[in-house]
C-alpha cells in the first residue's frame, strides 16, 4: 500500500433521522432510488455502489424497521425521540480497489462492536467525489428505549469515537486521525459555518472561541449539527 499518513485521513459524521418520511428518503438515497439531480452523484458509476449484508429495497428496510422495534421491545415512541441515528465514514483519498474493499469491511466490523445495537443498513459509496459509507442504527441502548441522542453523545464523545476508529481501521490503511488536508479542512469548516449561519451563538460574546474551535476541529462540529 503506497501511501503517506500525512494529509490523509478518516471521516466520521452521523446523523440524526427523526421521523419515518427522513428515514425512508435515507434508505431510498442510500440504495439509490432517488437521486437529486442537483447533487454531485457521477450516474456512470453508480453501479460500482454495493451494500453489506442483505440488500433490500427503502420499502423492504421501513419493514425490518418496524420489526426491530418490535424485537427491541419499543410499543411506543416520543414525538421528539431520534428514530435512527445515520453514521457516515469517508476516506480523503483513493485506495486500490482491493485495500478500499477491505476498509469498508473493516469500517462496518467497528460500527457494530463499537455502537453495539441494531444496524438497519450498510451502503458503500463510490460515486461521489470521496467513497465513503453510510450506516442506519436502530439507538436501542437499552431493550424498550430509543437513545439516539445518548448514542451520539457530546463533542467529547464524538471525538473518542473518531479516535476508536483511526485505532482500529484509520491506523491499518496508513491514514491519519482525521482527514486533515487543507482544502477538506476547509471545506469542513465551510459547513460548519454555513449550519450556524442562522444560529444564536454567532450573536454569541464567545463566538470568537467557539469559531476557534470550529477551525480547529471542523468535524467534530458537523457531528454535532448533523
């Protein structure tokens, strides 16, 4: 494997599904159902996508969806509870074919040791400008209860978790922590900004420090505002 750790990272992002409507938009995006014409998906290399595990249709995952519930021992859920929580781990660069293959593999074994509940989906992506993965959690953490905001966490948690898994995948394909080549970093920042463009804290006395951070540590932002 040719490559230097320097400037080549690791991504890791979540988000936050809160309803039925958001999670069957996300399977139907994840299995390619629908795409957005105005999104930045090379159609020529769609077929390359692949999914780990059974494949099944948005309409077939809203099913198991429900009969994980149902086997998670949930009769009820509140209107403001997290219904699933989406992980999404990127690569800043190109592997072979063979080492991206196995990255992904390895990347969905650490999703299920490190999160250690219900997985509803894994969809590998390699039609945009970064291959990366999406993962669909059922944040059951205890039998009866969704915790999607738990299983998230804070800032810090966040931040161990995206340590976890340079240790365990990041480390094995001679990447760094996180994805911190220049022009990635910047357009993580751009993101960031652009979510709390709107948000009272930019009118904040401490949004100096807060903006400090977010140039430090841009992703650890976007797993928050996910």
């Amino acid at each position: 494997m040719v490559l230097t750790m320097f400037n080549k990272g690791i991504i890791l992002r979540y988000g936050r599904i809160k309803s039925k409507k958001q999670l069957l938009h996300a399977f139907r995006h994840n299995n390619r159902e629908f795409i957005n014409p105005d999104s930045n998906i090379n159609l020529a290399k769609t077929i390359e996508n692949y999914s780990i595990g059974e494949f099944y249709s948005a309409t077939e995952h809203m099913l198991q969806f429900e009969k994980e519930l149902d086997a998670s021992n949930i009769k009820s859920v509140r209107s403001n509870a997290i219904l699933a929580v989406e992980v999404l781990i990127s690569v800043s660069v190109h592997l072979s074919e063979d080492d991206l293959q196995l990255f992904f593999i390895d990347c969905a074994n650490w999703i299920k040791d490190y999160f250690n509940v219900p997985i509803l989906s894994i969809d590998v992506h390699l039609d945009e400008s970064n291959p990366h993965l999406h993962a669909i959690l059922l944040p059951v953490l205890v039998s009866g209860k969704l915790n999607g905001h738990k299983l998230v966490g804070n800032i810090e948690k966040i931040r161990l978790a995206q340590k976890s898994l340079y240790d365990a995948v990041g480390k094995k394909f001679g990447l760094s922590n996180w994805a911190g080549d220049r022009k990635n970093k910047q357009e993580l920042i751009h993101e960031v900004l652009q979510r709390l463009k709107n948000d009272v804290v930019v009118e904040s006395v401490a949004w100096p420090v807060i903006l400090k951070d977010i140039k430090k540590n841009p992703h650890l932002f976007l797993g928050v505002l996910s």
